[in-house]
C-alpha cells in the first residue's frame, strides 16, 4: 500500500484553477476504476470519471481511498483522477452541464459497495490522549 500520493490538477476548461501539487496521506488500499456512478439520497444518480492528457481531456483512471487533511484530523475518502481532475455528470438530469472538480470527498452514505470492498471501513485514527486537569 502506498503511504501518499502526489496529486496536482493543471488549470484547464475542467478546472480553472487547477490545484497546486498536494501530498495526500494513503489510509487504505486505493479502489481504482474508469467511472463511478453515485447514488443520492434524492435518487438522482451521478458518473464520476477521471480526466487527463491535453485538452479537453481524456478519460483516465480514477482512485478512491482514505486519507486525512492533516494528523489529527478525521479520516475521509477522497476521490481524484488525474492532470484534468473529475468530471461530475447528474444521469438524473440530461440537460445539466457536467462540473469539473480537482476532487471530491465523498460521505460514508454514498460509497458504493464495490468501492468500500477494496477500502474498507474507516481507518481508526491514532487516538489522542485527553488529559483532565485536577
């Protein structure tokens, strides 16, 4: 299992602004697949798909897996694709523009089956110590 992955979006039509060069903590092995499809609680059913290579982008690999945002912080499932960041398409609604994302944290709720099979459950996190002054 990797212990962190270097990820960086280029600005570009998908995302603008791009993001800079982050190191991402690796909690969990990575779910990696071509798309994703997302179920909501409203019923409406969105594809996640990982974007690269020159414009407008192509389709890429995407990978799934839990990190934290800092040390001390609760351990969430990321998402991300590739030099183009992810592209958010609403199935429920064909007429909706698709929405480019550098990445995208997804609930616990949400997370499909087959993704949870390769990740896991929530990592347990180093526990801090609480300490009680008397």
């Amino acid at each position: 299992m990797e212990n962190t992955i270097e990820y960086e979006v280029l600005p570009c039509a998908n995302v603008p602004a791009g993001l800079p060069r982050q190191r991402l903590e690796v909690l969990s092995p990575v779910w990696q697949g071509e798309m994703l499809l997302l179920e909501y609680p409203d019923g409406s059913i969105h594809t996640l798909r990982g974007l690269s290579g020159p414009e407008p982008g192509e389709p890429c690999r995407l990978r799934i897996f839990w990190t934290r945002h800092h040390p001390h912080g609760p351990p969430v499932v990321l998402a991300i694709g590739g030099g183009h960041g992810l592209q958010v398409r609403n199935l429920s609604d064909p007429d909706a523009p698709a929405q480019g994302r550098a990445f995208l944290a997804l609930a616990e709720s949400l997370i499909p089956w087959e993704v949870l099979e390769v990740i896991g459950p929530a990592p347990s996190g180093k526990e801090r110590e609480i300490l009680l002054l008397v």
